[in-house]
C-alpha cells in the first residue's frame, strides 16, 4: 500500500477549505429585543470584525423578522439555498441566536455543517466550526435561545393574568382612555379628557337617538373631526368595536371569548344602563346582519356628483313574525356628503334598466359570444325536450336582448355583475332616474 508523503499531509493540514463568508445581520421586530444591537452597527462590528482577522466577505444580508418560528425568514432560506449552491461556506453573524432560536432552523444549520457545505459560523466572540464539539456548542446555545423564547412567553401569560387579575387592563388603551405613564401607576389607564366625552356621546347617539354606525361615522369625520390618539379618524368598523366594548362601563373579558370576566380598577365612561341601551339597538329587531354581495355596486356612478353608487340593506319586522329584506341603491357620497341624490329600491332599479336596454348595441357587447352559446343551448332544449318544434306548438327564438333582460330579472348576482361590466356606456343614477350615456 502506497502512503502518502509526510509533507503533503502537513501541507493539507496548514492549507484547509478557504472559508467565504456571507455576513447576516438580523433584528428582531419583537419589543423584548429592542436593546440588541441595530442591524447597521452589527453590520459595522462584523466588518471591523473581518478586516481584523483577514475574513473574505463575499455578501451581506440583512434582514428584520423574528426567528421564533421555523422557515418564516425569507432572507434566511436564501442563505440556506446559496450555501447548498456553494456560493459561500460560511457566516458571519453578531451572535448565534442571530441565526435562530428554534429547532427547525438551527437542524437546517448543523445539517449543512455535517453534509460538509458549512464549515464554519463566526460570531463577535465565538466561532463554529465543522467539528463535533463546536457543534454541540452551538446546538446548546441555539437551545438556549428557544428555551428563553419559550420561558419569555410564559412570564408574559403569567404577567398578565396577575394584571387583569388586579383589574388592569392588559393591552394599549382603548379610545377615550390612556395609558398611564407615571412608573408608580404603571399598567393603569386613565381617563383621556378629550375623548371620552365624545365615547359617551357616540354610545348616546347610538342608545337614545337611534342612530345607526355610518351615521355616527359622519358625524365623527365631519361634524366634529374626530382623531384618535394617533391622529387618524375612526373607521366604521372601529365604530362598533367601541360600541361593543364593556370596558367603558367596567369591565373586560380576558382573553375573549374566555368567559373570564374581571372588574376594573378604572374610571367608567358610561353607565351599565347606557351600555345595555345601545347593545339593545345596535341587534334592533333581533336581525342578524350578514355581509352581502350586492349585484351593481360599483358599476353605475351618481349622476350629481361623479361618486360612485352604493348599495345597502334595510329591514322590516311584519305582522306575521316574517322579516321582509330590501336593497337601496344610493349616491356613496365620497365626493359630496350633502349630495341630494335619491335612493332606489332595486327593483325600481331594474326596471328602470330593462327600459335602458333599448339604448344599447347588443352586437357589440364583450358578452355576446357568450350570450349566443348560452342562447343556442336555450333553444335546442326548448326544441329537442320540451318538443316545442312540433307545428302545433307556438315556438319564438329567443334573441340576445330578451336574454339580457331574463338576466336582469332573474339571474344570479355574477350575472347581473358580468352583464352590466360589458356595458360600453357609462350608466348614472340622477335625482332616482337611471340614464346611460
């Protein structure tokens, strides 16, 4: 058997792999890490870092996005699929739970170490390489990280149930209260003496003057220019989440939908009485309302002030215990909010479209080809089922507008939506009257 020479054993030995590092920089978007170095001065300390030692930086990532859980760090799966691709073989990171703090990511980094294409991470203080010690060094540590991650969680589950337990609100303060700062009364809020006035007026209008959400909005935006802490006006939706919220009379559920209920330190806005009042009209008639997708939103505009045209429900409680639903088409009002435009039952609507139909060039619909398959297939059943080719029997072709027109009275929402988007002319809505340009 042939040996190989001493000195090339030395020399291999004296020359391994040429280590090219791929410098990444990651900040955590979590508040728990906010004292960890920014991703510029890591940068800087790891570039100092490589110059000091002779280090071959081939590239620098950064990236900010927690790294509690498995492959949702898009920067570093890119770090994974370019060292398989061999463009570097090792990193260069500030610390090792830079790298990651779960198990997923740290197997995906000790895999690359045994399958040879990572020979080493170099930290500010530490470095890893392809060796059996050093990796089992870095698995404890990358453990370490998860373990901290995991007990962090713990503590804040176990802080805030002491704190609602005291009877503190867990969260950011909701409109009309404030988060005190003074370190004494930490985790308390406080009456916000600007806006918890106008709260109580908006559970008021809601309770005693029956209005509805979209009127206490534009009452909010335009009648008083209400802001909220951030500057931003409230939106509907923020509307009757506030109108919802028993924290204002005092108390909260934690977490919701828990059944966990706890009495609050701190100052009520409004009554229990108040609050029951507009919950009471906020379900009037006990109807449950369900989004719906109405058939010509946004396909018409308003013919007084070029805002476009909107639709809602309305319902109505009859004698016989039934409830009777109808749709309103009206001015959305986004460019005028006095505009005068009048509302339109939809089928006053549709009427008033089936009489428009005449206007409109059924030959040079976008929808046409699909109108005449729809219409072949109509009168071939007609003719070869129902025998309606029989001499006897009185027989009409259907043609494209009496199609359309079937469309209009009975089809489905999407058809009716599909019908009216092929219409070339532009389709307004003036003082209840429907006219197409």
């Amino acid at each position: 058997m042939t040996q190989a020479p001493v000195g090339s054993l030395v020399k291999e030995i004296q020359d391994p792999v040429k280590v090219k590092y791929c410098l990444y920089a990651r900040k955590s978007t979590e508040s728990e890490e906010r004292q960890i170095l920014s991703i510029d001065s890591q940068i800087k300390e790891m570039l100092q870092l490589a110059e000091r030692e002779g280090l071959e930086v081939v590239c620098m990532k950064r990236e900010s996005h927690s790294a509690k859980e498995t492959g949702q760090r898009p920067i570093f799966n890119e770090i994974v699929e370019e060292i398989r691709q061999g463009k570097f073989n090792g990193i260069l990171t500030w610390a090792p739970d830079r790298i990651s703090r779960n198990a997923g990511d740290l197997g995906k980094i000790v895999d690359l170490m045994d399958a040879g294409m990572l020979q080493e991470i170099r930290t500010y203080g530490q470095s890893f390489r392809n060796n059996p010690n050093e990796k089992f060094l870095l698995m404890i540590l990358g453990s370490q990280a998860k373990l901290e991650n995991d007990n962090r969680g713990v503590n804040v589950k176990r802080g805030l149930r002491a704190r609602v337990e005291m009877g503190l609100w867990p969260g950011v303060a909701p409109v009309g209260y404030l988060n005190q700062k003074l370190m004494d009364k930490k985790c308390q809020i406080i009456i916000d003496p600007e806006r918890a006035p106008v709260v109580r007026k908006m559970f008021e209008k809601m309770a005693d003057d029956k209005l509805s959400g979209r009127k206490i909005y534009h009452w909010l935006k335009f009648e008083i220019n209400f802001k909220s802490v951030g500057n931003h006006n409230m939106a509907l939706s923020n509307i009757y989440r506030t109108l919802t919220n028993p924290i204002y009379y005092g108390v909260f559920e934690y977490p919701k939908k828990s059944g966990n209920w706890y009495t609050g330190k701190h100052e009520p806005i409004i009554s229990k009485d108040l609050y029951d009042r507009a919950q009471e009209q906020l379900k009037r008639d006990n109807i449950v309302r369900q989004s719906h997708e109405f058939a010509f939103t946004k396909l018409m505009i308003c013919g007084l002030c070029g805002s476009g045209i909107s639709a809602e429900e309305k319902y109505k409680q009859l004698k016989d215990g039934t409830v009777a639903k109808y749709i309103y088409y009206g001015c959305g009002r986004s460019k005028d909010r006095h505009c005068k435009c009048q509302y339109l039952r939809e089928e006053e609507l549709v009427d008033q479209l089936l009489k428009v139909l005449d206007q409109i060039d059924f030959n040079n619909l976008n929808i046409k080809h699909k109108f005449d398959e729809e219409l072949k297939r109509m009168n071939k059943f007609q003719k070869k089922v129902l025998g309606m080719n029989s001499p006897k029997e009185t027989y009409k072709e259907i043609d494209s507008k009496t199609y359309a027109q079937y469309i209009l009275r009975e089809g489905t929402n999407e058809e009716k939506r599909e019908l009216m988007g092929c219409f070339k002319s532009k389709v307004k809505i003036t003082k209840g009257v429907v006219t197409i340009e």
